[in-house]
C-alpha cells in the first residue's frame, strides 16, 4: 500500500487537506453553493436514502467497471466533470488531471471556463476529452468556439443550458472572490497563510480564461475581460439556439443541465445524443432537485437506450453505484477532483480515480453484481420520482 493510500484512502480526507491548504476566499468559492446552500447538502444527503440489495448466493467474478459511450470503451463508468476556475482553484491542475483521465481511460470534461486552452488540454486528453460549451450569446462567437472544439479534436460537445443568468453567491461576496480576485487586506493575509497554494499561482502564473481571451476587446485590463465574459455569456438557451448548435456541431451532443422530463424529451427532440442530469452541483437554484430525485422518473420516461449521465454530490465509489443503480449510464465528479489536486498535486487525479475505482469494485463485489449494466437490478429503494 502506497504513502498516498494510508494518508487520503478516501475522498473526505483529500477534502479536508484541501481546506487546509487552500485559501478561505478559494476555498469557499469551490465547497459553496448560494441562498442558504440546502441543493449542495442535499446533494450529497440524497444518497443516504438509496440502498442496495446484497445477493451472497452469487457466483460472480471480479466485477467488470467498463462502460461503453459513443462507441468507446472506457474503463470506468466515471469521468472528471467541466470544472470553472479549475486553474485557480489549485493553479496548475487542469494538465494532469487530463493527463490522468487517459492514462486511465476515463472520459474528461473541460469547461469553456477553464483557465488552460481547448488548444492545449484537447491533445494531452486525446479521445477521452469532451467539451463542455456555455455558448456565448454573440453567434460570430459561437460559431467560432464550435469550430475550435472541432479543430482541437474533440468529439463531443457537452451543451451546459442551466445559466441563463448571473447568481449571487453570498459567500464570494463576503470574501470578495472574483476575476481578479478583490486583494484587501483579508484575501492577502489568506493568500500569505497558504503558500503552497501561493507557490502555484507563481509557477503558473495568473489564471486567465484562454478559451475566451482571444475574444476579449483589444488592450483590455484583466477586470475589463472579466466584465466582458460576463456580458458575453449569459443568457438562455432556448429551442432555436439548440437547434443551431446543434447544425453547426458534427460530433456527438450531450445536453447538460437536464431536470424536466418534458425538457429532457425535447431536448432529444432537437438532435441530442444524451443527456446529464444536473443541478449543476446546487450552484444555480438552491431549490432545484437533486439528480437523486430525478432521474429514476428520468430514465421510465425515456426508456433503456438513450444515454443518461448524471452528477452532484458524488463523494465515493458507493455513491457512483448508487446513482448508476437509479438509471444513469455513467457519472461526473468536479469537487473530489480539486480536492484530490489542492491534497496531493499532480498525483491527485489519478489517486483519486483509483480509489473510486476500488470502491465501485468492492461495492459490486459485495452486492455479487458482475457488469455496470445490472446495477439497477440491485437496487432495493428506489427514490419516488
């Protein structure tokens, strides 16, 4: 067993490293949601309410993790989901979390408000990269991102519809997280007591957004970019709008952000090829469902073939069986991923995959269920849709 294995055997013990290694201002940013945060705790409460029916009578063996989505074979039914600010959460992170999601064969999710390139992170993730499109709302400006994605060779384009406005989220408010951070007096004195994170952002440098810097008005400060993204994209995503990208896009097309049945219905309607149940980590509407509560209603409305992913509070491998076991054909985790970087650099990643992995495995092996696929038929109590 590895050094790394007896420190962090589990992801609450790579989020509490991180806590203490991060600042509070960034650390706030990553762990928050907005109102009085009730999507993010019940999030990752909603699973408490899902069992599973162990059958020790089976003869099964080893369990098999593979997946297969878009005619790819993946090792685990798991990726790293599109993850905002990633390189100023942990500055630097965004390059080896790719490099792990291929080295062990999982898909990997860049956001368009990542702080490294489509340009760059689309070779180190190769096949197994998707990206994740906020589509601008200047259509010179999306056509040009869609053609970028094609060009750096990505496949599928992940179509996140679930911020057609600005949130107020009260604790980057009260600590003054933003782009570029507010440095008072307070967010320096934090920065000053966390030099491993302070180490980072001299290493790599400040965090820009570089999918969208190539659009920023010529000779714009960094907190006029910042104002000009958050003019440019915002806005809703209505049916016409999907229908466009979708004509414009050849690959694949996941639609993230789904949790109406009548919207996941139309949405294949338009051209998707899948969906992702989200709430987007209890981060938009503090209101809002979990994917727990909606997708089994999900999945009876659309039937056994089209291709359901969902996310939120995901913190263990159980929890992945646990939301396969409800409908999904495979999950995304963005929070751990962070965790596991701020706890352990650049092995983070790929850590943290592992131990999921041995997780899923041993709650398969318990259950004697042998395929990702049979999960369901394990499933004792399903959550009322």
């Amino acid at each position: 067993m590895t050094s790394l294995h007896r420190r962090f055997p589990c992801i609450p013990d790579m989020e509490a490293a991180a806590a203490r290694r991060m600042p509070g201002f960034v650390h706030d940013y990553l762990i928050g949601g907005l109102g009085r945060e009730s999507g993010v705790r019940r999030n990752a409460a909603s699973f408490d309410t899902i069992e599973l029916m162990p059958r020790y009578l089976s003869e099964a063996p080893s369990p098999d993790l593979s997946v297969s989505l878009f005619g790819k074979r993946f090792d685990a039914p798991f990726g790293v989901a599109p993850l905002g600010l990633a390189g100023l959460l942990w500055p630097g992170c965004e390059v080896p979390l790719a490099q792990a999601a291929r080295a062990r064969n999982i898909p990997h999710v860049l956001s368009t408000f990542a702080n490294r390139a489509m340009e760059t992170i689309g070779p180190i993730a190769g096949d197994n990269g998707w990206f994740q499109f906020y589509p601008p709302n200047d259509p010179t400006m999306e056509a040009d991102m869609i053609g970028r994605a094609a060009r750096a060779g990505y496949q599928t384009l992940v179509l996140t519809v679930d911020i057609p406005a600005p949130t107020r989220r009260e604790r980057d408010i009260r600590n003054g997280m933003s782009v570029p951070p507010i440095l008072d007096l307070r967010t320096m004195f934090q920065i000053a007591t966390h030099p491993h994170w302070a180490r980072h952002v001299l290493r790599h440098g400040i965090p820009d957004f570089e999918n969208l810097s190539p659009y920023y008005p010529k000779g714009s400060s960094l907190k006029e970019s910042a104002a000009f993204v958050g003019r440019v994209m915002t806005g809703p995503i209505g049916a016409d709008r999907v229908r466009r990208i979708r004509d414009a896009w050849r690959g694949k097309l996941l639609i993230k952000g789904v949790l109406d049945v009548t919207e996941a219905q139309a949405y294949l309607a338009l051209g998707a090829d899948g969906l992702i149940v989200s709430n987007h980590g209890g981060r938009q509407l503090d209101a809002a469902p979990t994917a727990v509560s909606i997708l089994p209603g999900i999945r009876r409305a659309l039937g056994p073939d089209v291709l359901i992913a969902a996310d939120g509070g995901i913190r263990s491998g159980l929890d992945v069986a646990r939301m396969l076991a409800l409908g999904a054909d495979f999950v995304l985790l963005g929070r751990p991923f962070v965790f596991a970087s701020a706890a352990m650099g650049a092995a983070g990643g790929g850590h943290l995959i592992d131990i999921l992995k041995a997780e899923l495995s041993g709650a398969m092996a318990q259950l004697g269920c042998r395929t990702i696929a049979d999960l369901p038929s394990f499933l004792h109590a399903p959550v009322a849709a």
